[in-house]
C-alpha cells in the first residue's frame, strides 16, 4: 500500500502544480481546438455529401493524440528544476512510484482536455454522443491511459537529452499506432450510433491488451532509465 | 598510493563501500573504491574537480549504480528502500518545487519518506529553520536565502542517519550555513554520519572528523583529520596528491 | 578469427544469393497469377531478416541489462540498423511490385504498412541513440526502447492485419491469388538464410564501429577530466 500512498502523493504534487499554472492544461485544450479548426478546412463538414461519422473518429483522437503530447513533455522535464528528480529518485519511493504517479496525473490532465474538447467538437462537427455515452467515455478512458503510459515512460526516457521536446513525438506515436487504431474504429462505431458488439469487440481487447502490457512493462523497467 | 582504513567492525560501519568501479562506456570515473565510514563520523570528501567526488557521492544516495562493487549502508544494500529511509541528499539544486508552498513541498517529501505525524514535523522544522512565517507562501516568491533554508530543512526532515552532502556551503547563504551547522552538529551528537564533498576546505576540515581525498577516480588518502590539514589547507593535496 | 567468420559468411551469402537468383530467373515460370512475382523472393525474406533482427536485438537488449557488458549493446545497436535496412528493402520492393501489380505505388496493405510502422519505431531507436553522447546511458535508455518497441511490434502487426480485414485494401500477396506451386517456396527460405548471412557480415562491421567510437568517447573523458 505505500506504493500507492506514495504515487498518489507524487500525482497530488503534480496535478496541483498544474493546476496553480495552468501552462499544459490551456495550451493543449488551445490546440486542440486549433487542430479541429483546421480539419474543418480539409475535411469541410457543412459538406453535406459526406458524412461527418466516416472521419470523425480519426479526427477526434488525432487530435487528442498531439494535444496530450504538449502535456505529457513536461511531465518529466518540470522535475529537472532545481533538481527534483534527484531528490525524487533518492527518495525511499521507487521509480515505479514516481512513473504511476506521474502517470496518473497525466492521465487526469488529459481526461480533463479530452473532455472538454469533446464537448466543443461535438458542437463544431455536429456529432451525437448521447446514444453511446458510456462507451464513447470507456474508450476514452481506455486509450487515454494508453497514451499516458506510453508518453510518461518515453517522457522519463528523454528527459536528459537534448533534442527533448523533438524526440517525444517521433519516439510516441509510432508506438501508440495499435491503440490510437482501435480508438479511431471504436469512435467511429460509437459516433455513428453503432454500439460495441461482437464485430468490433476484440479493438476494445486490444486495448486493454495494450494498457496491461505496457503499464507493467513500464512499471517494472522504469528504473532502468531513472536510476543511472 | 596509500590508503589507511580506519579500523571498524562492519556492524559499526555507517558506510561501507567494496570495489567500487564507475564506468561511463570504457571511461572509468571511479577505480577499486573501497572504504569504510564508521558510524558517527564526519568526513569531507576533498578532490580537484572531476575527481570523482559527485560520482561517488551519487551512487552513495542510490541515483546511480556501481558498474561493479557494493555499497553498504548499515549492511543494507544503498538502493534497497528502507535503507534510503534513512539517508539525506542535499545536492547542487535545492530539490524543491516552486510552484508548491513551502509546507506542501515538506510535506511531499514527508509522505515519501513514511515521516510519523508529518504536518507537525514539517512545521517543526519550518519553525527551527525561521520560515514557520513564510509556511504558506509558494516557493517561487522566496528569496534565494528562504530557499537554501528550506532545502535543509527538506533534507533533515526525515531524521537521517546518514547525511550525503555535496558541496553544501557553496551555494548558502550565512543564515542558510548557520541552520546547517546547528543541524549537523545536532546529527554528530546523536551519532548520525556525515559525508561532505566540499571545495571549502577550511569549513569542511573544522567539522570533520575524518578526510578522504580522491584523486582520478581513486582514494589518495583515506585517514583522521590531522592537524597539519587545518594548519595549513594545501598541505593534503601536497602531501598525497600529485601536483 | 572475426576476419575469417565474415569472409566465410558473406561468401555464403552471396552464394546462396546467387543461387537462388538462378533459380528465380531461369528455373520457375515467367509468368504466375500476379505480375511481377520474382520480385517476392526478395521482399518476403527482408520482412523475415528485419523481424529475426528486432527480436534479436531484443535478447540482445535483455543480455545487456543481465551483465552490464557494452559489448551487447553495440551489437544490438549494429543489429537494429541492419534490420532497418532490410525493413527498407522489404518496404521498397513491395512498392514496386505494387506498382506492378496494382498499378500504384502505395496500397496501404496491412503487411506493408505494418512494416512502415516498425520502421518507424527503430528509426526512433537509432534517433534516441544518436542524441545519447554518453555510452553507458545510451545503452541503457535503448535497452529499454527495444524491449517496449518489440513488444509494441507484435501489437502493430496483429492490429492492422485485424484493421484490414474489416476495411480491406488491395493485398500484396501470391497466395491470395491462388497457391505457389510445389518448390517454388524454397527460394523464399534460402534467400532468408543469405540475407542472415550477409545481416551478420553488417551487423559485425557496424560492431567494430561502435567499439570504435566508445573508445573514442573514453580517449577524450580521460583528456578532460581530473
């Protein structure tokens, strides 16, 4: 239990700077509006010929995808003022500590983002959610976490170098391909009305397939990239 | 070059570091360290820069791993989590938050460190380092001095036995020096251990009881503080560096 | 001896190649169901050579970590390059076979675009390296890449193979349009064996590199330090 005590301590200590600066929480929710200001020039929805529900999945999470990356760099990178991250990593907590919690906060940053750019692309882009509300919100959260795992880890791994805010997007969003994919598909059905059935079941196992794997994988060889 | 170990039995050892060996790729910053800090001592780590003296000190407070050797602490491995219960680091920066207050920074590091009752100790040591008044106000706005103080009273928060201290009096202020005397001395009384890297010689060498000078990668003199040191600061590096 | 080995396998390389080429050439029938198809016997063993590479480098990653020699991490960093180059064969010559057949350059076929994916996740790997100076950190923070990025490998492959068969595209495949033909496999397997010969050869040339220049890095520490 003091693994959790401990990382809910870490995330309590983010998320409360954050929320004092609002720096991550204004600029992704800012660029993700931008983002879908700048679809609508591309994929023009007042077009009536073509329907919003083919696209619009892809373009929700697109658009999450590259508003979170904002945030999820400086997850790590606020730790090497004044050297919190020493004092952090010799701390009693473990680096796994420091990863959940770290990524637990991420995760709350992102889900507030995601919602309320949700809430604002469904009005530009006219998409109903109320049908399908439970599940749009068990995808969100399914693959928010995805991105968070993935993003907080290669956040730690690029902490120290030089071409830091460069290298977190080429390294992440390869890697988020497989559950970026089954969000887009599983959006795609939700927005569309469809709901999770039996034909598009096994992407919401992929994900939790995903989530599992990677947050133990991450977990357990944190400290290979923490501790020098 | 000779290297006099002080004789300690190693349940009376605070620290006790086995060939030791760094290696940065095929660059080794650290060779054969091997040495052994009795419980209660105080030693100051001397050494030019690039000597070893940060390596060293860093894979004592477990942020880093020997690429070969142990390194005990009261017979426990350095990296186990209840043996860093009871070690304080104090490095370059000050390790605080400045988005926090001054009572949520201490009590973060509290909580990690599994500190009994941890509000009234953050208070208390906000209270003997003379910012109790400042206890709410965000880092951010203290001056330099306010948050060299309350670094210290971060890395005595916990009540460590052993104290890892890496070029202290470098970056404090008189008042912030002042706090760090009384709290190392407070340490020495209770039998705590301490190991300061320091270029200050004269400071360190009034405080320490023990000296270890490291010289490229390797101990050059491991001994007592003797006279000759205080009386004249170059004497060591004379002595038993190679200049 | 490192000499003789490489002598021994590039000439088994280039002799299995070569063969097979003959094989290829003048042995099977010009023409199959899909235009172009000698052009497979090639594209399929890369994809073959890449993936033994990622998951080599993989064990690699895992030996490093277990013994802390560099040695495991130079070869694993020669093993990742030479697997993206056999990634990039695989890639390029499924676009002209697909320019054959379909017509088109691209066609977002699962296998190609998997691939597309994995090259992009080892591409990252070779990026990280480059932005690492210092070696021991380097190996580190790549052994970790390479264990979630092999991992992640399996996810990519399995998902968009998934993705397409719900949303087909047109597929780069012999086997779609009707079976090969007794022996006409065979080519595929020994040039996937001359390619792990002539990866080998790579893979011990790009090591002695990286020897090299891990030397260099301690040669100039030890100029500027004490």
């Amino acid at each position: 239990m003091t693994f959790l005590r401990q990382s809910l301590a870490i995330a309590a200590k983010d998320l409360r700077s954050e929320i004092r600066t609002k720096e991550a929480l204004n600029a992704s929710l800012a660029f993700a509006v931008v983002i879908f200001l700048l679809f609508s020039f591309a994929f023009d929805p007042a077009n009536l010929n073509i329907d919003v529900n083919d696209y619009a999945g892809g373009l929700l999470w697109l658009a999450f995808a590259f508003a979170g990356a904002l945030a999820l760099n400086r997850s790590f990178a606020r730790e090497l003022q004044n050297d919190c991250l020493d004092a952090l990593v010799a701390s009693p907590a473990a680096p796994g500590v420091l990863f959940l919690g770290k990524a637990l906060a991420n995760f709350a940053l992102l889900l507030a983002v995601e919602i309320v750019s949700l809430a604002v692309f469904s009005v530009l882009y006219d998409v109903r959610l109320r049908a399908q509300l439970g599940w749009i919100v068990l995808v969100m959260f399914l693959t928010t976490w995805a991105i968070t795992v993935i993003g907080t880890a290669f956040s730690a791994l690029t902490v120290n170098l030089r071409m830091r805010e460069l290298m977190l997007p080429i390294l992440t969003y390869p890697f988020l391909i497989p559950a970026l994919l089954a969000a887009i598909l599983l959006t795609a059905d939700l927005f569309a009305g469809k709901p999770i059935s039996a034909g598009n079941a096994i992407w919401l196992r992929v994900l939790v397939a995903f989530d599992v794997i990677f947050s133990l994988l991450s977990v357990v060889f944190i400290d290979i990239v923490l501790v020098g | 070059m000779e290297s006099p170990l002080w004789s300690a039995t190693p349940s009376r050892c605070a620290l006790d570091v086995e060939g030791v060996w760094k290696y940065y790729g095929d660059f080794p910053a650290l060779r054969e360290i091997n040495l052994q800090v009795a419980t209660g001592s105080t030693v100051a780590l001397l050494g030019r820069n690039g000597a070893g003296k940060t390596t060293l000190l860093r894979i004592l407070a477990g942020l880093s791993k020997p690429t070969q050797g142990k390194v005990s602490v009261k017979g426990a491995d350095a990296r186990q989590e209840s043996t860093r219960r009871r070690i304080g680091v104090l490095g370059h920066g000050i390790a605080l938050y400045d988005e926090l207050s001054a009572i949520e920074n201490l009590l973060l590091f509290a909580r990690l460190y599994g500190v009994p009752q941890p509000v009234k100790r953050s208070d208390e040591m906000l209270e003997r380092t003379g910012l109790d008044r400042v206890r709410d106000g965000l880092v951010r706005e203290f001056s330099r001095g306010m948050r060299q103080r309350l670094a210290v009273a971060r890395v005595f928060l916990h009540d460590p036995d052993l104290l890892l201290l890496d070029e202290p009096f470098t970056a404090l202020d008189d008042r912030a020096i002042a706090v760090l005397h009384s709290m190392l001395a407070e340490t020495h009384r209770r039998g705590g251990t301490v190991v300061m890297s320091t270029h200050q010689l004269r400071e360190a060498l009034e405080l320490a009881t023990h000296v270890v000078l490291i010289q490229r990668g390797q101990i050059a003199f491991a001994g007592e503080r003797r006279q000759e040191m205080l009386d004249d600061v170059g004497w060591l590096y004379r002595t038993y560096g190679d200049n | 001896m490192r000499e003789k080995i490489m002598y021994l396998l590039a000439a088994a390389g280039i002799g299995l190649v070569t063969w097979t080429l003959y094989k290829v050439w003048f042995v099977l029938p010009k023409e199959a169901n899909v235009a172009a198809y000698q052009i497979l016997y090639f594209h399929v063993p890369a994809a073959f050579t890449a993936f033994t590479g990622f998951f080599t480098a993989l064990a690699l990653s895992g030996f490093y970590l277990g013994t802390g020699n560099l040695r495991y991490d130079a070869l694993a960093a020669g093993v990742v390059e030479v697997a993206l180059a056999f990634a990039s064969i695989n890639l390029i010559t499924g676009m002209i076979w697909a320019r054959y057949a379909w017509g088109i350059w691209w066609t977002w076929d699962a296998r190609l675009t998997s691939m597309l994916t994995c090259w992009l996740i080892y591409a990252g790997y070779l990026i990280l390296r480059r932005a690492i100076d210092e070696p021991t950190q380097r190996a580190r923070l790549s052994a970790f890449l390479a264990i979630l990025g092999c991992v992640d490998v399996a996810f990519v492959y399995k998902s968009i193979e998934w993705f397409r068969t719900q949303h087909p595209s047109p597929v780069l495949s012999i086997r779609s349009g009707g079976g090969m033909g007794p022996g006409m496999e065979a080519p595929i397997y020994w040039n996937w064996l001359a390619m792990l010969c002539l990866g080998t050869v790579l893979v011990i040339i790009r090591m002695r590199q990286e020897e090299i220049s891990r030397a260099i890095d301690s040669l100039r520490r030890l100029a500027h330090a004490y």
